[in-house]
C-alpha cells in the first residue's frame, strides 16, 4: 500500500510527454524553477535509445569498469553471509545449542533489527551519504562475524559433533549476531542498492543494472547452497571466517573503487 504513495519518476513523466506532472513533482523536491531541469531532462530523454549488452563493453572488448565495479558490490553484498543469516537461522541457533523455540524467537528478532536499521538508512542516507555509511557497515560487519568466527571456532563439541556454547559465550554470539544484523542493514542492505540506482550513466544504467542484479543473485546462489557442505565439514567458527574475510575486502573495496554519489544529478553521471 506504501507504494502507491510513491511518486512517478520526473524522467519517466517527460518521456511520456507528462512535463506539467513532473515539474511538480521537482517542484516538491527541488522548489524555486524546475524549468531548466525539465528541459535538461527533456534532452537527455532525446539521446535516450533503447540499452543493449554491447554498450556496457569498452574499446578492448571488456566490460567497463563501472560495470565491474557494480558487479563487485553485488557480489560482495551476499559474499558477507547475510542471506545466511536469514535462510538458516533456525537450523543454524539449533546447532548450538538452543531450542527450537528459542531459535525462532531469535529468527524473528533479527528480521526486526533487519527492518529497523534499514529505516534508518533511508533517514540518514542523504544526509551522511552512501559510502560513509558503507564504510561503517563494512567495518562492523568485521567485526562482529570476526567475534562470531573466534566464538563459533573454539568453542567445545558436543557428542554430535556441534559447537556447545556455554556461560557467556552464548549471549555474545547472540548480540554480535544481532549487531551484525545491524550494521548490514544501515549500509550494504540498502545503501547498495542506492548506489547501483545511481552510479551508472543514462546510457549504459538500465542494462548495467540488470547485470549488477543478476550476479547478486549468482552470489546469493552460491553462498546459500555452500553453507550447508562448509558447517558439515569444516564448522561454523570456518563459515563465519571466510564471511568475515568478505567484510575486511568489501572496506577496501569501499574506500578504493567507491565514489559518493550523494547531492549528484542522474544526468550528471
């Protein structure tokens, strides 16, 4: 029902020939003359033709390096192990020790903080911008699956084999769980997707998206079908460590290859 509330693009609006549509609608967001901006839209629309695959390869017959680096932040975004996080977290809390009912209790207070923190980065994403928020998430992301790591891969066995967490070590995987949580959904959550929306200029945005979104779904796949073989044979503490790996990669990835999009036009792109 929300989505009925949202807005039609301005740039979709002058395609369709909707000009007096979108000046309000820009009027609303920009105030003072949308005029200029319309007419600005209004040529871009005109060298606007229809994207094909072809577009997004460079002289050399590469991808261009936007592309790579779009798909580098899909790709990353699943590698950190969220979707894990949410497809097994019953059977996952189960193998360490709590009950079934426990496990669900916990399953729903993650979706919870999940939902919570990614209203937070729809509050706060245009006023901190996107790769400050990035940079943090990665660097709590870190952090809290590097705990888990550490707990998970020391932890005592019992008789079937699974970590036992006892005395504290269980509230603390709990917390650095929910932490986790936390820190992807005020950054790589959201903030990616913003991002992607963003980074690509009009030409080349519409088939660069649906690349950049393909390969998260590759990733999803792979990282979701992987996790069962990994806590079977080699153990959570192991899952948890190249899931934190990801995250120290996903800082650099940030810093080195990211620049912020935040107060940047799409026709300036």
């Amino acid at each position: 029902m929300s989505a009925l509330m949202i807005p039609e693009s301005p740039r979709y609006l002058v395609a369709q020939g909707r000009e007096p549509e979108a000046a309000n609608i820009l009027t609303k967001i920009l105030g003072g003359d949308v005029l200029a901006k319309i007419d600005e839209i209004r040529q871009t629309v005109l060298r606007e033709r229809e994207p094909s695959f072809s577009d997004l390869l460079s002289r050399n017959g590469g991808l261009l390096r936007i592309v790579w680096i779009g798909i580098g932040l899909s790709v990353l975004q699943q590698f950190v192990g969220i979707n894990v996080i949410f497809y097994y977290s019953n059977v996952l809390w189960q193998a360490v020790g709590f009950s079934e009912q426990s496990s669900l209790t916990i399953t729903v207070i993650t979706g919870a903080v999940n939902i919570i923190t990614t209203l937070i980065a729809i509050a706060f994403v245009d006023k901190f911008g996107r790769k400050p928020l990035l940079i943090l998430g990665s660097i709590g992301m870190t952090l809290t699956l590097g705990t888990m790591a550490y707990i998970f891969g020391n932890a005592p066995l019992d008789a079937a084999g699974n970590p036992n967490l006892t005395g504290s070590a269980g509230t603390t995987a709990l917390i650095a769980a929910n932490l986790y949580v936390f820190c992807f959904g005020f950054s790589w959550g959201p903030v990616v997707w913003v991002l992607l929306g963003e980074m690509f200029n009009n030409k080349i945005r519409a088939a660069a998206l649906s690349v950049a979104a393909a390969m998260q779904w590759v990733a999803n796949f792979l990282i979701s079908t992987t996790f069962p073989p990994i806590l079977k044979n080699f153990g959570l503490g192991s899952a948890y460590g190249l899931y934190t790996i990801a995250a120290a990669i996903s800082f650099f990835f940030i810093l080195f290859f990211i620049k912020e999009t935040k107060g940047i036009e799409l026709e300036d792109m």
